[in-house]
C-alpha cells in the first residue's frame, strides 16, 4: 500500500499541446495487462533527458544517448516486462528495431525516436510483440492518455504516478504534464525509473539540457528506496514550443526561473511518489542535513542515513532505535567530523544535543513521531551553511517478499 498517495485522476491530468499519447497490450511479458506506450511529439519540439550512473547500461539507454546526439526527436516507444538490460549486441539491436517499427508507421527515420524499457534483465527483448501492437498504440493515441501510459508503465508499482500543473510564463500559459515508475531497485544516480515530463513552453535545446540536468538533480537523484542503482532509469524532458512567450535561450532569466520552479515542483512530485510507493513501503521518511561545509557533504550524511537497512527497518516497526541513526552519520565518510556538535531531531523531538542524548528526550515522544506515516529526521552537523535533503522510506517484510517473488 502506498505511504498518502492518491490515484491519479486523468481529469487532472491536462493535455499538453504538441503531445498525443497512446497505449496497447501487446504481451510482452504477461497476457491481457496495458505493457506499451507511444509518446508522439510534434515537429520543432526540443527534448533532452537523463540516464542512469550504472555502467552497465540497458540497450535502450545506450540507444536514446545515441538518438538525442542527433537531434529533432519525435517519438517516444515505451515497454514493460522486459528491461532489454544485459542482452549484449543482440540487445542493441532490438531496441534500434522498435524505433525502426515506430518510425515507419510516423514517416520519420528511425533515429528520431527514443526506446525505453523497464522490468525483467537478461531476457531478450521479444520486439516482434512491440511491433504487433504499435497499431493498436498509435490508435489509441489521444493528448489525454496520460493517466493510461502511467498506468502502462508500471511494474511492480502499486499505484500509476502522474501529476500535472498549469503556470504562467512572461503573461503566456505553460502546461506541464508528468509521468513516471518506480518502486524498487531505487537510488540516487537515478534508479529503475522512468520519468517523463513535458511543457509546452518555448525552450532552446541547450537550455533544455540544462534544465533536464537541474530538474534531475533536485528530485530523481533525491530519493532512496534500497539503495540499488538500477540499468535503466531514463528521466526525459520535452518542450514542444508551443506557448505563446517568447522564447527562453537561459535558466537565469525571469522566464526560466519561473519555468524551472515548476517543473521542479512536478518533478519532485513524480520522485516522491516513487518513494511513497517503494515496494513494501509503509513511513515517507524525510531526511535533512544541516550544517555542512558543502552540499555534496550534507548529501553524503543524507544518503548514509537512508540507505540504512538498520534504520530503515528500526522506522519500519516504530521503534526508536535511534543511536543507528548516529551511527550512520559517523559511518558516512566525513574524515574530521566532530561528534560533539551533532544535533539530531525526529519531527520536533530533540533526541540528541552536542553528541549526546538530550537529558529532556523521552523515549515515548521518539516512539510518537516512529507511529507516524510522514517522518522528517533532522541532523546538525554544525560545520557550516550548507544543507540539503533526500526522501526515503521503511525497509518491511513486504519488500523481501515481492523482491523475492519478482520472477514468479
């Protein structure tokens, strides 16, 4: 059961200009279930998109690093069941062969569309079942699909992840619509996700790498379910320059921020319901570190914490076990680190001051924020100004359980 998260209603969901989508059972891993998607672009759109850290990559995600060099995207193709991961040259050529399916049906070369593919690694992917049912996707292919693709992309999620906002930018309204998946294998350096998120705001395409760069960086790379960097997370961000505003060449003006602060706000929204979702989930845990000399440091405290499988089950059965969490901190690579200006907050309880345990900290305040469902640790580092956050969740029975039975 996901932690607060709400089925997305497709009347929420508004279409974005420039943008049709589709979906069909095509059976790719399991008869009489929605397993493929076509993400449809208009001509003169800018598209740019983020991949997973893994070195040792899905075929797919090689192939979309190879397409976006090339420029002018138009069509997305997007399986589950089958990552396509771990499949050698053969791999490669199977993902190039649904784009080559998807281009003929659009009249466009095959390098214009980009491949994505989530579930199952090392098993070959069975193409000839995406193009049977590329038809009966492009039919489908409506600009208020978006619910339906969610839904069409998921594997072991229990609820589709989409969210959607209306700005406005220079006086012009800008529609941003976003998908995504994920719910194991998930860390920061992207994770087995796939997140897609489209505007029809004027954007350059250099600007729009940056952007997909930013937006990444704030929301995918922030969040943690076990601590497992997947093969084939791929973030994609499109803009179909359709608004009415003038055109945005750099992040630092009004428009791109404005933009930016959106996009950020769904983006993180799609990340932190990956999280809520994590597989056997029960707690949304927020985890923020204060205090550092750098960022990169408070990340690294951060990260520490949420990987935890020792914090994590300890929030799993509401028992505040909380020196593990002091543990991590010292655990996590900070070479001069000082304990005795360690400050260590769950909610408002103060647990621990200066190092120690804060004399006026009562075990059953620490075991009331523990019951909770949403749960923000604090930790003050006391070196610096910087700070920064990750969001995470419990580690259950359940999680063994589906990991377990994945393949059955």
């Amino acid at each position: 059961m996901a932690v607060n998260l709400p089925t997305p209603r497709a009347a929420d969901l508004h279409p974005v200009p420039g943008i049709r989508v589709g979906v069909a059972q095509a059976g790719i891993r399991k008869a009489d279930r929605t397993d493929l998607a076509v993400v449809l672009i208009d001509a003169g759109a800018s598209v740019a998109g983020v991949f997973t850290q893994n070195r040792f990559c899905a075929a797919p995600v090689q192939v979309c690093r190879d397409h976006l060099t090339r420029g002018d995207i138009r069509a997305l193709v997007i399986n589950t069941g089958n990552a396509n991961a771990g499949t050698g040259e053969d791999g490669l050529v199977r993902a190039r062969a649904s784009c080559t399916a998807l281009a003929r049906h659009l009249d466009i070369a095959t390098e214009q569309v980009l491949p994505f593919s989530t579930g199952v690694i090392m098993e070959p992917l069975p193409v000839e079942r995406i193009e049977a049912g590329l038809p009966a996707a492009l039919a489908d292919a409506g600009p208020d699909h978006w619910l339906q693709a969610a839904q069409a992309i998921m594997t072991t999620d229990t609820v589709p992840k989409a969210f959607s906002r209306q700005v406005a930018i220079d006086g012009a309204a800008v529609t941003i619509t976003g998908i995504s998946k994920g719910a194991g294998m998930i860390r920061p350096n992207m994770a087995t996700m796939l997140g897609f998120l489209a505007c029809d705001a004027r954007v350059d395409q250099a600007a729009l790498r940056q952007l997909a760069l930013e937006l990444a960086e704030g929301s995918f790379n922030r969040v943690t379910v076990d601590g497992d960097t997947s093969t084939n997370d791929s973030f994609v961000v499109i803009a179909t320059n359709q608004a009415a505003h003038a055109p945005i060449t750099s992040l630092d003006g009004a428009a791109g921020r404005a933009l930016k602060a959106a996009m950020l706000d769904a983006a993180r929204r799609l990340a932190q319901a990956i999280v809520r979702d994590g597989e056997g989930a029960t707690k949304f845990i927020t985890v923020r570190v204060e205090g550092g000399k750098s960022a990169q440091e408070c990340r690294q405290v951060a990260y520490a914490i949420a990987h935890s499988p020792l914090v994590k089950t300890a929030f799993f059965a509401s028992d505040p076990n909380l020196g593990r969490i002091l543990a991590a901190v010292g655990y996590a690579g900070i070479d001069d680190l000082d304990q005795t200006r360690i400050d260590l907050y769950l909610d408002d309880v103060h647990v621990a001051v200066k190092g120690g345990r804060n004399p006026h900290y009562r075990e059953e305040d620490g075991q009331r924020v523990m019951k909770q469902t949403e749960i923000t640790v604090r930790v003050g580092l006391g070196r610096g100004s910087a700070a920064d956050t990750v969001w995470t969740c419990d580690l259950s029975h359940e999680y063994v359980s589906i990991n377990a039975d994945y393949r059955s």
